[in-house]
C-alpha cells in the first residue's frame, strides 16, 4: 500500500471517528446502564397517590371478565385488561401482551395477535442488548468492553491537534446524536 493511500485512509478514520464520537459514547454508557437496569430501579420512581372510595360489589366486574374469557375461549386470567374508548376491549396474556386478545364489541369482532421473534436477531437482541438470561460473565465481558471503548474515545479526542474541519465534524456528530434522541 503506498502512502498516498494510507493518508487517504487515515483521513477516513479521523473523520469517520470524530463523526461518531458522539455516538460510541453514548451507546457504552447507555450499554452499561442497561446492564444494570435493576440496580438503577429499572430507570423510574413509583408515584403513589392513595384515595378512599366507598367499598362496593366487583360482581359486575368479574360477569364482565368471564364473560369476555368465554368469548376468547380462554380459562386463565388475563395479565392486563386494557379499554380503549368505548368500543374497544384488549386482553393481553404474557409479558408485554405476548397474545392479545382485541375485542371489538359492536362490529363482532376478536382480533388475536401473538407476537413472533424472528430468530436469530430476538435471541441477539436479548444477549446483547437486554442482557436478557445471560451469564454474569457476559454482563462483565459486555461492561469491561463498554469501559474500555469510552477510554479509547475520550483518550483519542485528547491525541489530535483539531483542524476547523475536525471541530465542525465532531459537533455535527453530537448535534446528530441530540437530534435524533429528541424525534426518536
């Protein structure tokens, strides 16, 4: 490879790295967050307001219920009930409405939708991503690469004497970034 081509290639890089600093950042950070979401309380606080309401009867609640289940030909009770307006009735079953039951009363109609994992990105999704029934040792892999790829990044942006060109490339990455987290 002559020079002429290695220069090329190292202003590939400069650029292309600096162009995404903003990015690598924010994915290690957020990767290692997301690691330890339990520890962080799953990212949300628990508002609680109590009032008190005279007791009543929750017959007309449960005849409500059974008689939807028998609709469905289900026996076993729905994770959560979800009523939309007032023509719609959502049954979901599993975890974030796995199976989904949509009742709509007054065209006679029930929808049933169950989602399907397109195999192998759900299963890479969840290792990845989720960190969804993987080992301790993956968590720690996952962490030490994180930590290692912010060091990298923040060390490589104390390396260079910045050009105007090289400024305006790593606020255009930034600017990308806050923009596409704002409409995201």
């Amino acid at each position: 490879m002559n020079q002429e081509t290695k220069r090329v290639f190292r202003k590939i890089h400069r650029w292309g790295g600096l162009l995404v600093t903003g990015f690598v950042l924010f994915y290690a950070v957020t990767g290692i967050l997301l690691n330890h979401r339990k520890t962080f309380n799953y990212f949300y606080r628990l508002k609680v307001e109590k009032t008190s309401i005279t007791p009543s009867d929750t017959e007309r609640i449960r005849e409500f219920v059974k008689y939807y289940k028998s609709l469905i030909k289900r026996r076993d009770d729905p994770t959560v009930i979800k009523i939309k307006g007032a023509n719609t009735v959502e049954f979901l079953y599993g975890s974030h409405g796995f199976i989904r039951y949509i009742v709509k009363p007054e065209k006679g109609e029930i929808i049933r939708t169950e989602k399907v994992f397109v195999e192998p990105l759900n299963r890479l999704n969840n290792i990845l991503h989720k960190a969804a029934k993987t080992t301790v040792l993956w968590v720690i892999f996952s962490d030490i690469f994180s930590v290692v790829l912010l060091v990298s990044t923040i060390a490589g942006l104390f390396i260079f004497k910045y050009r105007k060109l090289d400024i305006i490339l790593l606020v255009s990455g930034v600017i990308l970034l806050s923009f596409f987290a704002v409409i995201g």
